[in-house]
C-alpha cells in the first residue's frame, strides 16, 4: 500500500485558499519499473492533479505519495548519464562562477547533487565542495568520485550542521529539486541560513509558462510538487530573506529557468529581465484559474485525438510500441489512456531492459528487438529527444513504420 497524504496549505505562503485548476488522469509513480509483469502492475494509480493558491497563484501537486515510496534504492535517474546535461553544467559552473565573482576555496553546496556531475565542475575551477542528496546508492557513487556527500533531505537542521562544520557558503544551488520538495519553507529557510552575506542560491526548475504553453504533459509526475512561475517565487523569497536578481530560461526539459537569488542586502544588481518577466507573466495571465483550465481543455482534445487515432488504426490491425523508457512516458499513457495498445517499450538503459513499467506492465526491450518484433507505430515517450532518436533510427521508416509524437500535439511521420 502507498501512502498518500493531502496538503492543506499552500507551499509557498502557506494559505489554506487551495482550488482545483486541472484535473490529470492518475497515474502511476513512473520510476517503479517491475522485475516481473505481475510486480510492475503492483504500482496504483495515484492523483496528480495541479492545484493553485488563491493568495500567491503558486501551481502545485496536493496529492502527496510517501516519500520512501518516491525516492527509494530504486530511484534510477542519474544526471550525469548524458552528454547533453554534463556540458549544461559545465557551461552552468563557469557562468555562475563568473557572474557571482567566485573565488577558490569558496563554498559551493547542492542540493539534491545526484551522482556529483555538476559539484566535480565546481570542483575543477577550485571551489570546496559538498552535496546533500537523499538517495544513498547515488550519494556513494558521488563520493567514490571525489564529491563529498551528505545523505539527507536538506532542511533547516543540516543548513545548520554543515555551517557549522564546513562555513558559510559563497553559493547553494539546487536544480530541480526546488520543485520536487514538498517542504520549500524549511530548505529556503536553510539556505538563507547558509549563505554568506554576499551569497547567492541558484535553482533551476521547470518554468509553468512552458508547461503550459507546449503542452509539456512529460514533466507532471508525482515527485515534481511544484510548478514554478517567477511572480509567486519572487513573494516567497522575499519572505525567507533572499531577493531574485536573475532570471534565465533556458531549453532543459522542455522548458526550464535558473534563477538566482541573493541574500537580502547582497551586493548585486537586479537583473532587468526580472521585471520582464514578471510582466510577461502578468500578461499572459500564467498563474490564474482559467490558464489552468485552458491546459486542461488542451489536455483533453490532445487525450480524445490520439485515442480516436489509435482506435482507427487497431482495427486497421495496425500494431504499436513506444520508445523510451522515461519517466514521462508512463504520465503520456496514462493521460492518453493507451496502455492497453502498447505492445513493448524499446530503451537500452541497462536499468530498464528486461523490465516492466509501472501500473502497466508493459515490457522493456532493447532496442535492437525492433528488427524481430517489428510494429507499425512508435509513439515517442522520450520526447524531449524525438528529432535525435527519429534520425538515430533510420530503419524503421524504412522498413515501412511510422513515427507518433503527441507532445505538444499529435504527429504522424514516416
Ligand atoms: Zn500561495
């Protein structure tokens, strides 16, 4: 049995004025993928509906599934296993070394470090360095690198404990993490804690305007609680003593801003995109009941095409399978309600292969079977990457396949 417990109030200002904006289909928590078919249908769906707070407009998750559930031995995500994220850090690293005027032997701490890909490129230009991140198989394989690593869930107990054993720090960044952490009160309060006087937090995560605009339906799942926008944030770090002074967007996952917040009082200039995009933002109504219910209708019509097209094409005996094995694809099934017409998922991630997704059941094969288990339909769940793996995979339109993207709308190529 999962655990799932409701919050009442909302995560950035604490109001209790909470209403429904979208309603998402339940889904199964991606990660689990089964040893067995039988396992892997174990998962139940549990609720991933988007909620917003009357007071600030922060668009969040509610419906909460025990953490221990979320982030166990599992937990398969490892960010330095693409190319693509090593040199975005890499490049990430040297920017904000630059802008913040980092000096060697500053503190640099993450938050959610992960394997340590991003701390080692902090580590290159001279910084001491310490992650936190709660899953220990991970937080080992950083220290066998060369990052020292905290296990835990950051809050205001280890912000305290690491000051007083490692100093202040010149810089605290957490990417992705600051939305996937029900409790954002206790770990802005930490980091305001941790940081020097001249000390800045940068946080990279989704941006809510590009979730809702490209239909990104691949990055709502259960351990993603909050959606951030710029104006509801902008409140919240004012309240724990920190001022945003910088605001990036940038391409990650579809759609994602860094931004960097300095200690109240810090020496730095707020940035002019700032003000920009808070009035962008105010403009295009982002944080409101009807743009949520507008993604909704979206939502809704894209879910009805795709079933209508999948339905025609079956009793044409058409076959289909989808490719990769991401966390996103389980969210895009589940919304599209297709489990039932999905044959096999092709991934080469050794941590998948052989496998069974979760709630579904739906077996992971290498992607070399395709060539004996041929299908007339791929849909593309990993479609962060759809141009890469559409002309890393020439055969299959050429032995007569076809191709489905449905973010942010339904494609058929081939
Ligand atoms: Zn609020």
């Amino acid at each position: 049995m999962i655990k799932i417990t409701k919050r009442t109030v909302c995560r950035l200002c604490d109001s209790p004025e909470l209403e429904l904006g979208c309603h998402i289909h339940g889904t199964p928590v991606a990660e689990k993928y089964g040893a067995t078919r039988a396992e892997a249908r174990c998962v139940p769906d549990s609720p991933l509906d988007l909620y917003r707070c009357r007071d600030c407009g922060h668009v969040q998750l509610l419906d909460l599934v025990e953490a221990g559930f979320l982030f166990d031995e599992h937990y398969t995500y490892r960010s330095g296993q693409t190319e693509a994220i090593i040199r975005h850090f890499q490049e990430y690293a040297k920017e904000a070394w630059e802008k913040w005027g980092l000096q060697r032997g500053d503190l640099v701490v993450e938050i959610g470090s992960n394997d340590g890909t991003l701390l080692k490129e902090f580590q290159k230009l001279g910084a001491k360095v310490l992650g936190v991140d709660p899953a220990s198989t991970i937080a080992a394989e950083a220290v066998a690198a060369g990052v020292e690593t905290i296990v835990a869930f950051f809050d205001e107990k280890v912000a305290a404990k690491i000051k007083a054993s490692h100093g202040e720090a010149k810089l605290v960044v957490a990417n992705n993490v600051f939305a996937h952490s029900d409790n954002l009160q206790t770990i802005a309060a930490g980091v305001s804690d941790l940081l020097r006087a001249d000390g800045v937090f940068m946080f990279e995560v989704s941006y809510l305007q590009d979730v809702l605009e490209k239909c990104l339906l691949g990055t709502i799942f259960h351990e993603h609680f909050s959606y951030h926008a710029v104006t509801p944030l902008a409140r919240f770090m004012r309240r724990n003593a920190m001022e945003i002074v910088d605001v990036k967007r940038v391409g990650i996952q579809g759609g994602s801003i860094i931004v960097s917040a300095k200690k109240a009082g810090a020496p730095y200039a707020v940035d002019k995109g700032v003000a920009a995009i808070l009035r962008a933002e105010s403009e295009s109504q982002l944080n409101t009941l009807g743009r949520l219910q507008d993604f909704e209708r979206m939502l809704r019509k894209l879910c009805d095409e795709t079933k209508a097209f999948v339905e025609k094409a079956k009793n044409e005996g058409k076959t289909f399978g989808g490719f990769g094995a991401a966390r996103s694809g389980t969210t895009l099934i589940a919304q599209l309600g297709i489990a039932d017409d999905i044959d096999f998922i092709l991934d080469n991630h050794p941590d998948k292969v052989g496998r069974f997704s979760a709630g579904y059941g739906i077996e992971v094969l290498p992607v070399s079977s395709l060539a004996e288990r041929p299908v007339d339909y791929l849909f593309v769940f990993a479609w962060v990457h759809a141009k890469n793996i559409i002309a890393a995979n020439p055969g299959f339109v050429a032995g007569g396949g076809k191709w489905i993207t449905c973010v942010p709308k339904l494609e058929v190529t081939g």
